[in-house]
C-alpha cells in the first residue's frame, strides 16, 4: 500500500486576499473593504489542503523561503495533518507570495512574487518518498523552472513506474510554454488544464479538438475546466462528456482550478467512475469559490458529498 494517497509537487504561495475590491485609492488614499484573510494557495498548495480537509494523507512537495510568509505557510499546512517534510527552505529563499484583491463579481487582480516555486529541486533520492502516493501530482509546470528543465517529467516517470497515477495542472499564457509541458504529458494519466490555458497552448477553440491534442501528446485523459461553463472531460477510449458548474453565488474564485484537482484526486482515490470523479472535483471547485481564499468553502469530504447530491446545476 502506498504511504500517501496524495503527494502534491509545485507551486505553494502565501497569500493575502481582501474581499470585495472596488478601486485603488488615488495617492495615500484608503478604501475600506469587508474581509481580508490568509491562505495557502498555489496549484499545488491549494490542492494540498483541499484534498487533507476531505480526508486523503497528503504529501507537500515543494520549496518556502526562510521569512514570516514560509514560516506560516508551513504551520498551515501542518494544522490540516499534511506532511511537509519534502518541503525544502534554504537561505535567500524568499516564499512564494501574492495579495489578492476579488470584485463583487469574483474577477481577482493580483500582485506576485515568484519565490522559491522556481527554485526547489526535487532529485533523484527523494523520488521513492515523493511518489509513494495513490495519486501523484504536479501543479504549477511553467512556473517551477528548475524543475521545468526536464526534472518534472523524471520524477512523473518514476511515480507511473512505482503505479501512481499521475495528474498534471500547468501555468501557461502562450505557445512558448509548451516545451515544458510537453515534456511531461507523456507520463500523466490526467491532465487538467484550465480552458484558457489549454487555448493558449494550442490555439484551439473546439473543447474536442483541444483534447485531441494533448491525448496525441500522451496523456490518457484530458479534463478541462471552463469556469462558469463547467468541465469537459476526453479520454483516450473515446469516452468523453461535459459536466455543467453548479450553481452558486461566487465570492472568489482564487484556486478553483486547484480545488477542481483535489476533489478528482479524491474521486480517483475512492474509485468513482468518471463521471462522478469529475462532478465531485466540479462540487469542490464550487465550494471553494463560496469563501474568501483558496480552499476556504471546502470543510470535509461529506459535506462535498452531499453538495453534489443536492446542489442544482447552471442551465
């Protein structure tokens, strides 16, 4: 039995959020808001919580620096029982950080700092710990650059040959990204993009044909998520359909992409068909756009459950 059910590599952030955002004052101007709160966030770190909180044993793999933000990231991570010991720190690291400020309507400008997501390695001593998961995913590729040169795709190697399944999340805005994803898609089981950067990547509009394209890179299954419209799930025996977005009042949607892959995580951990793993990884996604901050709406694995059951869909 693997010693994990879910081991998540990449992309970890400290963020600020503030809720809701109208306007920056002019000058040294204040505009009061209703809520700021904390988060761990980030393609990886979002789904590292989400997927503790429905109660998979989860592994953290990925980098902090050695300031405040890498400090309180780490404590975060270890309150909801997931283990950080593959988390790396080393001196003039700075922690991955954004503050985050949502509209009324959930649209979220942001301000970055790239951090230690591009500076972590994972070598090769620390794959039999890394990939000894149920489930082993990488979130963030395009963003974590020393692992981006080729060091993603061993590592995604050797966690299909130990017989993990693999999933892969991707930070992309244009062509030029494709390289470093490419390198990995031969070695992920389930992919899943979100719908603009899987069109930005290949400049395809058709859900279908886009699937296409990353199916004839060699990934067994393409999962898009369309926001507002859904997901649209494509696999390589020709098994495909779309799963519509359930209907809620959105107050952030920061992470929804990164609960969307904890919920199909747990669905792949509990054996569900597809497309139950895909409307539960749709109920998660949906929870968390509920609260302020990544992961905020999800409370347990129930409580997801019975929102799926329940919860009317979008038309």
């Amino acid at each position: 039995m693997p010693r994990y059910d879910y081991s998540s590599m990449g992309f970890y952030t400290y963020d600020c959020l503030g809720w809701p955002f109208t306007e920056v004052p002019p000058g040294g101007g204040t505009v009061f808001i209703d809520e700021l709160t904390l988060a761990v966030s980030g393609a990886a770190g979002t789904a590292t919580i989400a997927a503790a909180k429905m109660g998979l044993k989860t592994l953290a793999v990925g980098g902090v620096g050695e300031d405040m933000m890498g400090d309180w990231v780490l404590e975060r991570l270890k309150a909801f029982g997931v283990d950080v010991s593959t988390m790396q720190r080393k001196p003039g690291w700075k922690t991955s950080s954004s503050i985050v400020l949502t509209r009324a309507d959930g649209s979220r400008p942001a301000l970055h700092m790239a951090g230690a997501t591009k500076d972590f390695f994972v070598d090769e001593n620390m794959f039999p710990q890394v990939t000894d998961a149920k489930v082993f995913h990488v979130g963030g590729v395009g963003l974590t650059q020393a692992m981006d040169k080729g060091q993603n795709a061993k590592v995604m190697k050797a966690a299909q040959e130990r017989g993990a399944i693999t999933t892969v999340d991707v930070f992309a805005g244009s062509p030029k990204d494709l390289p470093a994803i490419a390198s990995v898609l031969p070695y992920t089981d389930y992919f899943m993009p979100s719908i603009e950067e899987a069109q930005a990547l290949t400049g395809l509009k058709d859900h279908g044909d886009t699937a296409r394209y990353f199916l004839d890179m060699g990934v067994k299954a393409c999962v898009l998520t369309l926001g507002g419209d859904g997901a649209y799930y494509h696999d390589r025996d020709g098994v495909k359909f779309r799963i519509p977005a359930f209907d809620i009042k959105v107050k952030c949607t920061c992470g929804c992409g990164d609960a969307f892959n904890a919920g199909f995580a747990v669905g792949l951990v509990k054996d569900f068909d597809p497309e139950m793993r895909v409307r539960f990884a749709q109920a998660t996604s949906a929870l968390n756009a509920t609260g302020l901050g990544s992961q905020a709406g999800v409370v347990n694995f129930d409580h997801t459950l019975n929102f799926m059951k329940t919860q009317p869909t979008r038309p």
